[in-house]
C-alpha cells in the first residue's frame, strides 16, 4: 500500500511540474507544522513535517480524482482499493490536521494552470469525496449552517476529515435536550406514573415495548430532519427515520462516535451521535428488537444478519461510559417509561388490542369468529332463558 501511495503522491507532484516534495515540506515547516502538531495529544515526537505532508499530498491528490472521475485517471490498483482508502480516512486513528491539507491545496491552486480548479474549494472536494452517490444518506452535505462563511474561519475551526463529516451529521440534528411530551395524561399520579426518582433510566426493547402498545413509524429525513431526530407521542407512536446499515456506515457511526469521546469536555451534554448510539442500545436487545425496527422500514440491514446489527450497537453502547441522565433523549425516555408502566392509560389498552387482534386479516377473521360466537352464545342462551320462564308460567 505504501509503494502505491508514493506514487499517487507522485502523481501530484507532476501535475504541478517542476513541484517537488521539499519545497512543501519546507513550506509546511514553517506555516503550519507546528500548529498542526497541536491537535494532537500524547506523545508527538513521531511525526514529522515529511509525514505530514506526504499525508497531506496523498489526500489532496484523491480528492482531485474524484472531482476530475477517479474511474478515468487512475491505475487499476487504486480503482480496486478505493472502498478500503476511503474508508481509511474516516479512522479517527488516520486524521490528518485540516490545516496542512488546506495549505498543500493552497499552495497546488496557486500553481496549477487548470482554471478548473480557480473558484473550487477544498470543503467542497471533500463532501464531494465523502457522499458522492448517496453513500452515506444520513450525512446532509448541503447544510448551509455547518461551517462559517469565510475561508479564514474554516480553517481555524475543522479539525480534519472526520470533523467534516461530523458536522455534516450533527447538522440541524433536531433533538431537544431538555424537551418532554409529557405524553402520559396522569402525570400529576404519582403512585400510578412514578416520579423523577423511581422512574427507570432507561428503557425496554423495541420488542418488549411494541408488546406494551407502542408503535413504530418510520419518519423520512430531510435537510431539517436528520436520523437523530426522534420522537416520542402521546399516542404512543415513536417516530425514527431511517437508517441504512452497511459496512461504510458502520464505520463512519463507529468512528464518529469516538470523535464525541475524545473531544467532549467534562460537563458538556453527550453529543448527537453517541445519544443516537444509547437510543439504539437501548432499543434493541436482541434479533427480535432488530426485526420490528426492519418490519416497519426504520433499519434497512444490509448486513449478513440481524444478530450483527443487535452486536454493532450492542458493543458501542457497552464503550459508553455515561450518567444516563446526561444523553439527549432523556426527557423522551422518562415519556416511553411513563406511557409503558401507566395502569390508567386507555390508549395504551387500545394499541395493545390492536396490535394483538388486528395485526393482519387472520386475526381479524379471527376476532370477528370469537364475537360472532359470543353473540351466538349469548343469544342461544337467553332463548333457552325466555323458553323456560315460559314454560314455567304454564
């Protein structure tokens, strides 16, 4: 793989000419290594300005095969690993500070000849990269919000690649910390609803709760709307858009969920995703939790099986070290909790009545043969009644 990434850095040396690496890496010493070497932590005596700037060219040149149609320009052995580059990139282990990146493409448009490349930015090149094709659909790579308007400020606030595609992500994700429903109507029962204190933290399973009368809807993300936004009714309707899941948004889930580890501060809320993350741990338990969440079109699984799926989720919310209190969709569990565990919850008898007997037209043939025979059984025996009292006044 090094042999092939050399070249594909050469490959961007002889766009340019006469460029050659030290020029860079002597321009990358002095305007931005150092900065650089302050996004990360422990130990930095192990990289270099050479380092960094191979890095850099290497992602450079891959964004401008894309932009110019990879399929054309490159050799067979990048056409056939591109998957595995791609997601190479989004390893929150494998960032490259955003500030080098920009500075070797600044430097490449400054000397290019293509006016192709006049007006175009790298932020651009990079959501192009990263969701061309609907590759990841839940990542919105028009968010008009997600980065300042100046180049200048772009700059100074992206961290790297992965930053990117997080706040492409998070963007307008629609949840309301410290929003409630206040879905059950006897709210105001303490010893029928519970209180703050002895309601439960977290919830049962998408299986467990459809058996208590909730409903699984499938709501589909727009611009405004992402996968986090998530609701809860008084009806006892959850709303979830869809997720697609495969083995590059596994990744980029996985990945980003690390990123909210690492740069969350002591005190701050839990980000979007690690909540989404508890949500759907909570959610699913087991083959059976994936399987209701399927049947309503809220998980298209593209993976071998449902078992991998409740594994995926399972395991990332087990590296979540958290005070339950502190993820986004608290207030909306403590309206699940109340809704499920209410005795006085009319609507809650209702949904259960109907998923139980009117799931499909069986158990409603069914349903219809039970009342039918209940009349039938009533009627027969207040003839048999009204035949007897007259006998008896003979």
């Amino acid at each position: 793989m090094e042999a092939h990434k050399e070249r594909l850095v050469q490959a961007f040396f002889d766009r340019q000419g006469n460029a050659n690496r030290e020029s860079y890496v002597r321009e990358i010493t002095a305007d931005c290594f150092a900065r650089a070497l302050q996004w990360y932590s422990g130990n930095v005596g192990r990289y270099t300005a050479d380092m960094l700037t191979l890095d850099g060219c290497f992602i450079v040149e891959l964004l401008l095969l894309r932009w110019e149609n990879m399929d054309r320009r490159a050799d067979n052995y990048i056409r056939i690993m591109s998957n595995s580059i791609y997601y190479d990139l989004l390893l929150v282990d494998n960032q490259v500070p955003f500030v080098v990146v920009e500075r070797i493409f600044r430097r490449f448009r400054s000397r290019n000849e293509n006016p192709a490349f006049d007006n175009t930015q790298l932020l651009h090149l990079v959501t192009r990269f990263f969701n061309h094709a609907d590759q990841f659909s839940w990542v919105n790579p028009s968010a008009p919000d997600v980065l300042p308007a100046d180049a200048a400020n772009k700059v100074r606030q992206v961290r790297h690649l992965l930053d990117v595609q997080h706040r492409l992500a998070v963007s307008n994700a629609g949840i309301e910390p410290t929003a409630t429903l206040n879905c059950c109507p006897f709210n105001r029962c303490v010893d029928i609803c519970g209180n703050a204190s002895s309601m439960p933290r977290g919830i049962p399973g998408a299986n467990e709760l459809q058996d208590y009368g909730v409903r699984f809807l499938l709501d589909r993300p727009s611009e405004q709307r992402k996968i986090f936004d998530v609701k809860f009714g008084g009806n006892g309707t959850m709303t979830i858009p869809r997720f697609e899941i495969n083995f590059g948004s596994k990744i980029l889930l996985a990945n980003l969920f690390a990123y909210e580890q690492i740069v969350r501060q002591p005190g701050d809320n839990l980000g979007a995703v690690t909540s989404y993350i508890v949500l759907m741990n909570a959610l699913i338990n087991s083959t059976d939790d994936v399987m209701v969440l399927q049947r309503v079109g809220i998980l298209d699984n593209l993976l071998s099986s449902e078992a991998e799926v409740a594994s995926f989720f399972n395991e990332l919310g087990r590296s979540t070290m958290l005070d339950m209190r502190e993820h986004r969709y608290t207030a909306m569990f403590n309206d699940v909790n109340k809704y499920w565990m209410s005795h006085l919850n009319f609507s809650k008898y209702l949904a259960i009545f109907r998923l139980k007997h009117l799931r499909n037209p069986w158990t409603c043939i069914s349903l219809l043969g039970a009342i039918l025979l209940v009349i039938f059984s009533f009627t027969s025996m207040i003839i048999a009644i009204l035949t007897f009292v007259k006998y008896r006044r003979r």
